[in-house]
C-alpha cells in the first residue's frame, strides 16, 4: 500500500553552508584555550603521514588535546549555544513555519521538514539555536567513559558516508538501530528524492550533489557573499552541469 509522500525535506550542510565559520572556531577552541592552527596542522598530519580519514583525525586530536579535560557531551551542547550563523538564520526557518506554504499546501497536507548533515560534531549543532526547527541532525558523535567524558568516536561521518543519511531520510530510518540499507519499495518511502532539496557549500558536499540528481532531488549550491575567493565553491562547480535544474545560490 503506498502512502501519501507529501512531506518536503531541505537537508543543509553544515559549515559554511548555515554558518560563515568552523563550529569549533566558536566553540570548543575558545573554551578550552586550543590553538586551532597547531589543532589543524596536527589533523593535516595524521591524514597525510598516517593515513587517518580527515573527520577521525580532527576527532583525535580533541581527544588528545584535552586530555585530562574532556568535557562531557552535555558541556559540548551547552558550547552550541556559541553557534552563529548566516545573516537571517535562524530567523529564516522562525519564516519557513508560517510562511512558507499556501493554503493549497495546507489544504493537501503538505508539510516541510529541516534537516542537517555535517561532518562536525551534531551535539554542538544540538545545542544551538536551530535545534527547535530541524527535525533531526547527523553528525559524528562521541561516547563517554565511566565519568560521562567523551572517550571515543561512536559515530563519524565523512562526506561520502553523508550520502548515506540521505536515504534515512529518503526512507523515515532516522533511528541509527535501523538498517539503511533494508529493501524499502519507492511508494512506501515517507519523502521520495523529488521531494527533497540539498544544500552545500563546497567539494564535500559532491557525493550529496550526485545522490540528489540521480535520484530527482533538488541540489543547491551555496557560497558566502563576504569572501571574494570562494575556493571550496568553484572547486565543485564541475559537479554542476548546467543542463540540470540544480542551482547555485549565495547564501547570507
Ligand atoms: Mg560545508
């Protein structure tokens, strides 16, 4: 039996796509007094000496760096409530509750969801101001030891395994117990691909990109008005054919 596929969901990136900065610039930097160049240059080498995925490494050197002084994840939510973010968010989404649907929408049930995919840490964005308009976030988490402190990573996303919470949200499997790969047939799925628009900022958010057109969905790609360089945005302007309805938007 198919069910009525009348939910749209927009699922955003995170840094740069909602924010103009890093969410540890904000956050656990300053409130633990890291360094963030010698805490970036140490990532860049465990990835280019060890061989370390880029979202362990950085997950690593917190752990490292802290120490004796790792905060629990309850300390690291009350950090999110440091975020910033672009220019009219969150006051965008505050809109999106009672402005963006007509009544023809209402009247056929449609309703529209937030969601956020980031390789940062989900229970900074957790704590932050969005967390009353997104219906759920993914992103890498830690587990605790005995003493409540984070101890070691539980959950990491790279940019190739965000495609993969796409089809959670493609399929209603928001609970991490639920296999994402279980056979589900498209008419039964809550919010098809047609349905659901992606935004991104730069070459992390390709694989996205790719999942998102293949399948129907909408991408967007977004970049940060204030910085005339745009690196991460023209690095993945290939990914873009013009021909597609996909679009690129500022952001801010
Ligand atoms: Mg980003």
């Amino acid at each position: 039996m198919s069910t009525p596929q009348n939910t749209i969901a927009i699922v955003y990136d995170y840094d740069q796509t909602l924010s103009p900065s890093y969410m540890q610039d904000e956050t656990v930097f300053p409130a633990f007094g890291i360094n963030p160049e010698s805490f970036w240059r140490r990532c860049s080498e465990l990835v280019r000496d060890n061989g370390y995925d880029n979202e362990l490494a950085y997950m690593k050197v917190l752990l490292d760096t802290l120490g004796m002084d790792r905060p629990t994840n309850a300390d690291l939510k009350s950090l999110g409530q440091k975020l910033n973010f672009y220019k009219g968010i969150p006051e965008m989404f505050e809109e999106f509750r009672t402005g963006l649907l007509n009544e023809d929408h209402l009247a056929h049930g449609i309703t529209v969801e937030h969601y956020v995919i980031s390789s940062g840490l989900k229970v900074l964005i957790d704590g932050s101001r969005l967390q009353p308009y997104v219906r759920a976030v993914f992103g890498c988490e830690f587990d605790v030891d005995e003493q409540d402190r984070i101890t070691f990573p539980k959950r990491v996303i790279s940019h190739t395994q965000k495609t993969q919470y796409l089809f959670r949200i493609n399929k209603g499997l928001l609970d991490m117990s639920q296999d994402v790969n279980d056979h589900m047939d498209a008419e039964i799925r809550p919010i098809p691909f047609p349905n659901m628009i992606y935004l991104g900022d730069g070459p992390t958010d390709v694989p996205c990109f790719t999942v998102m057109k293949k399948n129907g969905g909408e991408a967007i790609a977004v970049y940060n008005p204030d910085d005339p360089k745009r690196v991460g945005f023209k690095k993945m302007l290939p990914a873009f054919d013009p021909c597609r309805s996909s679009q690129t938007h500022r952001a801010g």
